[in-house]
C-alpha cells in the first residue's frame, strides 16, 4: 500500500486536546443555567423535581455518551499532549459520573441525614458536578492555550 503524509496543524492539535473538557463544561452547566434563568425570570425553580431532574440530567446523558466517542477519537492521537489534556478530562468527568450512581443509591439516607428535599439533594449533586468539573476544565484549556502547538506530519496508508 502506498503511504501519504497527512499534516495536523497546531490549532486542530489544541481543539482535539480540548474538546473533552468543552463538551464536560456544557454538560455540566446546561442544566444550572437553565434552572438559573428559570429563577431569575420567574423568581421560582421548576415546581417538578422530575423537570429539574430532566433538564439537568438529559444533556449530562448525552455528553456521556458522546463522551466515550470523544474520548476514543483522541485517545491514540500523534501528539502526547493532547492525549494527556484528554486524559485528565476524561478522569474529572468519569470521577463525577461514577459519583452519581452512589448519589443514587444512597439519595434516601442522604436527604434524611441532612433534612433535605429530593429537589435540593440533587441541585448539590449538581453543584459537585459543577464545582468538580468547571474550574479544573477552564484551567486546563488556558493553560493549553499558552502552550506552542507544533504542526504534526503524520504518514497514513492510502485506502482506495
């Protein structure tokens, strides 16, 4: 088979590296920030626990699962730093996902040992989410930005 040379420029290197921690932020947020706006505009949160619930856990699903996509796509690339970037963000976001499962299970004994609403037990289930993954998220894409992100020529084979 014949062999081509395929260059993967710094930007896309530094977009590849990043994604994960894009799409964990979003994910993460989304709900929050409807739920915030909610507020601001009504003065109220959703009156259903199940339509919070929804809104917040709907897109963290779907980021989930394009996450493994995600994840997989970056994980053998070229450049070792981006693997690395995606590693950390994989670790953050899979830690609070393995978190909720527990949260889960352990939700009556929780809202009982804190004197807590269904409803406020799963907006601090939230806050962790956003507190966990956000801050280190945002660090780690400017402390990638301020790094040099070289060209990368890479020899694929041809299919035809």
């Amino acid at each position: 088979m014949e062999k081509e040379l395929h260059v993967i420029s710094g930007s896309r290197s530094w977009l590849a590296s990043q994604i994960f921690n894009f799409g964990s932020i979003v994910s993460v947020t989304f709900g929050a920030a409807v739920d915030g706006l909610k507020y601001l505009l009504t003065g109220t949160l959703f009156a259903n626990q199940y339509i919070t619930m929804a809104v917040v856990v709907i897109p963290f699903i779907l980021w989930f699962a394009g996450s493994i996509f995600a994840y997989a796509l970056v994980a053998h690339h070229p450049n070792e730093r981006v693997r690395y970037y995606n590693r950390w963000a994989g670790y953050r976001f899979y830690a609070y996902t393995g978190f909720l499962p527990t949260a889960l299970i352990f939700a009556g004994s929780i809202q009982e040992f804190f004197h807590v609403t269904p409803l406020v037990m799963w907006l601090w289930v939230g806050a962790v989410g956003i507190v966990l993954i956000v801050p280190w998220g945002i660090y780690d894409i400017v402390k990638s930005r301020r790094e040099e992100w070289p060209e990368i020529t890479v020899e694929v084979e041809r299919h035809e």
